[in-house]
C-alpha cells in the first residue's frame, strides 16, 4: 500500500474532496395603470337613509369593503463563502467548501476527490460519499475496525476515535499521524451517515501545522451538505 494513502485500507471515510453551489431569488412586480374619473357634482354623496322601528331612528350604514389581501414576499437566502474558500461537488452528492486555489483530482477510489495545495502537497483535503455496505454494523463500529486494521501498518498512530454528530446524523471523529515518505503528517476525519450513504471529509498537513489542518477539517464539515 502506498503509505501516501492511508485511505486504501479502509472503508470510503478516508478517500475524500467536492464542490456546490449557492441559489438566489428573484421577484417580479405589478403595475396598475389608468385613473379612476372623479365623481361630478351631480353624483353627490347619498346621506344614509333612516328607517324608524319603535320610535327611534337607526342609520343604515354600508358594509366597509373588504380589507387587501396580505402579501407575502418571500427571498432565499445564500450564505457567502470566505474568500480563502470555494465550492465543490464530491461523489455521493456531497458539496462543501475546500480552500480557494487547491488543485482537485479523482482519489484513488471513484467515490473520492482530493484537493492538494501547489505550495505544499502535504496539505490536501479529500471528500467524498458512497453506500454504505453493512448497515447491520453502525458506523462507528465500522470506523473502529477500520482504524485498527490501518494500526497495523508501521508509522500509523491513533490520535483520537470517538462518536459524535454531526447536523444530527450519526458520526465519528478519527484523528491519527502517520509517517509518509520518512515525514510525520497529522489528519484529521469526519464521517457521517444518512439516507444510506457514508460521507467523509479529510484533511492532513505536516505535524507542526496540526491547528491550520483541524480548522481546514472544521471548514470542510461547516459547509458540508447533507
């Protein structure tokens, strides 16, 4: 296995990059043209006719017309990306955002893309979304049984594994280091699961860049959707 790869021996979660879209409203309006005639003086304004029961005089006042319908305007909100961030499509019909002047390819399986930073390609980030295989087995038991079997290889070392959520799908955390050419690198993964599909969001830089590559994960989850 190539050691640049972590994700080869584990389950779509560490093959990851993609890209989307944002959407506008648009509204219209209605114009009312021409003038109503004013009213001559012949057509004076007809005094309310009294009626008399019981001895006292009751004006008869005309219903008031009925009020105007209310309208209801609606707009569609679009949330602006940070400039050091763009859109992407993944595999599995995942979108995000990825930093702004990566380079994206295809990973090494179809279900991934991988974005590399051309000052650096120990920074990259990967994305991507495919069907779960088992779901008898939840997700973080699948995640475990893939971190230990990657534990096996030399140079790899469990930073942290844990449950979470994430947008209130069932989730985990994996972070990890891992030597890759004779250089210690540090990733960190989120995965997700729902409506049958497994999606995974990566990043990895060198190891004294640990807090730029947990706020480029922390990115990569944000503007993630589902």
């Amino acid at each position: 296995m190539n050691p640049r790869n972590p994700i080869g021996a584990v389950p779509l979660a560490l093959c990851c990059a993609a890209a989307y879209v944002a959407v506008a409203g648009a509204a219209g309006y209605l114009a009312l043209g021409g003038r109503t005639p004013a009213p001559t003086a012949a057509a004076a304004v007809t005094p309310p006719v009294i009626t008399t029961t019981t001895g006292t005089a009751t004006p008869s006042v005309p219903p008031a017309p009925p009020a105007p319908a209310a309208t209801t305007t609606t707009t569609t909100a679009t949330t602006a990306l940070p400039a050091d961030l763009r859109r992407v499509e993944a595999p599995g019909g995942l979108t995000t955002a990825i930093p702004a002047g990566w380079a994206v390819t295809a990973g090494t399986v179809a279900t991934t893309l991988v974005a590399t930073d051309p000052a650096n390609p120990r920074r990259e980030v990967r994305l991507g979304g495919a069907p779960v295989t088992d779901a008898t087995v939840s997700l973080l038991d699948r995640i475990t049984a893939a971190a230990v079997d990657r534990e096996r290889q030399p140079g790899h070392t469990r930073l942290a594994l844990t449950g979470d959520r994430i947008r209130d799908f069932p989730a985990v955390r994996w972070d990890f280091e891992q030597v890759a050419d004779g250089v210690t690198e540090r990733a960190a993964v989120a995965y997700w699961e729902t409506g049958g599909i497994e999606y995974v969001v990566y990043a990895s830089g060198p190891v004294g860049e640990w807090p730029q590559t947990r706020a480029r994960l922390a990115a990569l989850v944000t503007h993630a959707r589902p």
